[in-house]
C-alpha cells in the first residue's frame, strides 16, 4: 500500500487536478487498509490508522464534503469492525518486529505523517488563495457596482436638471399668455412635469435607486404644489403611512395622481383656508395598498363634469395602478395595487 500512496503523491504533486487519483485513493486505498487490518493479525496496525486519516483528508479535499464524509463513514464503521472482530485476534498473534520491519515501520509512518502534513498545508494554501482571489474579486465587484451606482445617480440628477429646465421654459411661456385660463392649463402642465422631476430628485439624494419612501416624497410633493399655488390661499396638510417604500412603476402614475387631487381642491374646495390629509395604508394583501385624500373645503364643482380633465386623469391613474376608488363629498378612497409586486 505504500507504493501506491506513493506513486499517487507524486502524481498529484505534478497533476494537481487528478478526480481519478482521489476517486482511486478514496475507494481502493479504503479497501486495502481495511484488508489488512483484519486479515494479517501477526502485524501492528497502527501505521494503518495513519493512512485512514490521509484517505479521508484526500477525499475531503478532491473530492468534496459529501464524498469525504462518506468515506469517513466507511472507514469508522471498518475500525469498528477490526475493533469488535479482529483486534482481540491480532494482540494474541502479533509477532515481534525484526530490525528490518522496524525500519519499514518507521519509514511508513514518516511519510504517512508527511502525507499528512503536505495535505493539511496544501488545504490551507487553497483556502487562502481562493480567499485572496473572492477578496479581489469582491473588491472589483464592488467597485464596479460603486461606478454603476454613482452613474446612475448622475443620470437621474441630468434628467431632473432638464425637467427643471421644461419646467422653467412653461412659466416663461406662461407669462406671455394673457388669457387665465390658459395661465392655470400651463400651471396644471408644470405641477404634471414637477412630478416627475421630484422623483428623480428623491433617486439621486438617496442610496435606494430601487424604490422611494412614500411618505416623504408626499409630503414634499404636497408642500411644493401648495406653495407655487397661485390662490393666495393659506393651506395646510398631514401625511401619514404604514408603508414605508415604494417602487419606481407605482411611485409615478401615484404621483400624478395625488397632484391631481390637491390641484382639485386648491381650484374648488378651499375658498380662505384648508386642510388637506393624505393616508397610504396597508392593504388586505402585500399587493394591495389603500390611497385615502381628504380636504375640508366646500367643493364647487364644475358644471360639466364630463369635460373635466382632472377627473378624468384621475379615472386613467387608477386603472394605471389596477385600483378603483370611491368618492364621498371631498373625500377619496382609493384601493390600489403595487406595481412592483
């Protein structure tokens, strides 16, 4: 058996992926440590013992946790056999060692330790070679996701620059008109535009690209339209939520349409003073969110509904977000879904 773990040493020194060699070492070496051990019984065996741990550290380290405790489980149930069956029989038979033999005994047990020691450090040099190589890989990796990371913020931070710029353009537009109320058609096109710009605001401030926390970015949007109102009508408001993120797909058809219905009330609830509350609840499923708007203005509505593109954009978002609402004086309840789910 030494020949053989002996020729297999040097033959992984030199291949150092040889699966046939361990396959072979793990099955064949089993084998014959086992053959010896119970039926030469004028022997010592305790060099045999020895090669037992190289098999099983070779198995582990070729071939992988799954076969390596299997071998290991082969090879205890073995000694237990030599223990139980053999042992008793080879104290009573064993002969005394020649010089000769002392010699070959040590020498086996020398390489068998070697064997031993070589594969432990081997073990430990790939480990830390491959831990050096997931650290640099780890380390490229996160750079690069660094690099993706800051472009991407870069181009929101582009995009809400240009829809500033859009927007600034419209009310420069807006105060060459003379007529009122193509003045408010260009307000409601701004606050639309405003939107969306906000969104991309909220994306390149934070480090989430993903999804935006709902409830700041409503009250933000809240508090920009109340302030670039045009009514001079002192407005004040509360938001509250029991979600705390939302995703890019749901975030922007609920945007427009929150600006939707604080442009409403603004333009025909509120005639000195108001309050406005908007509550995002959760829904009877994680796909489900609950949308309640309410003001506690005096609605004046228009004489045409039908021709109103308020409400009929606010119609058009709702089936955006596979929702349906319904509608109690100057209160709104929306059932929702998040689109992200």
């Amino acid at each position: 058996s030494l020949s053989i773990f002996v020729a297999a040493f040097f033959y992984l020194k030199i291949k150092k992926k040889a699966n046939l060699v361990y396959w072979a070492i793990s099955i064949f070496g089993t084998i014959m440590v086992h053959f010896a051990l119970n039926v030469n019984p004028t022997l010592t065996h305790f060099v045999d013992f020895l090669w037992i741990m190289v098999i099983i550290l070779i198995s582990f380290i070729g071939l992988g946790k799954e076969i390596g405790f299997s071998v290991t489980a082969v090879n205890f149930l073995g000694i237990i056999f030599f223990y139980c069956f053999s042992l008793n029989t080879n104290i009573t038979a064993i002969k005394p060692l020649t010089n000769e033999r002392i010699g070959i005994a040590i020498t086996e047990v020398l390489f068998a330790l070697f064997c031993i020691i070589f594969l432990l450090n081997e073990y430990w040099k790939f480990n830390k070679h491959y831990g050096e190589k997931l650290k640099k890989s780890n380390n490229l990796l996160m750079k690069k996701n660094d690099e993706n990371f800051m472009l991407i913020k870069e181009i929101h931070h582009r995009v809400k620059n240009n829809l500033q710029i859009i927007i600034s353009l419209l009310r420069l537009q807006k105060g060459e008109l003379k007529s009122d109320e193509a003045k408010r058609h260009f307000n409601e096109a701004i606050n639309r535009v405003m939107v969306m710009s906000l969104i991309h605001q909220k994306l390149y401030q934070k480090k989430d690209l993903a999804q935006i926390e709902i409830q700041s970015y409503i009250h933000d949007l809240s508090k920009d339209l109340i302030q670039i109102s045009t009514m001079g009508i002192p407005i004040n408001f509360e938001v509250g939520s029991e979600i705390k993120k939302i995703g890019l797909k749901t975030i922007v058809p609920l945007g427009l349409l929150i600006n939707e219905l604080i442009s409403n009330s603004i333009k025909h609830a509120f005639k000195k003073e108001g309050f406005i509350t908007i509550s995002v609840l959760k829904g009877i499923t994680p796909d489900d969110f609950i949308l309640i708007y309410k003001d506690d203005g005096t609605w004046n509505e228009p004489k045409d509904m039908s021709q109103c593109f308020g409400l009929g954009l606010i119609e058009i978002l709702t089936e955006q977000l596979d929702g349906y609402f319904d509608r109690q004086q100057s209160e709104y309840t929306f059932n929702l879904r998040n689109l992200e789910n």
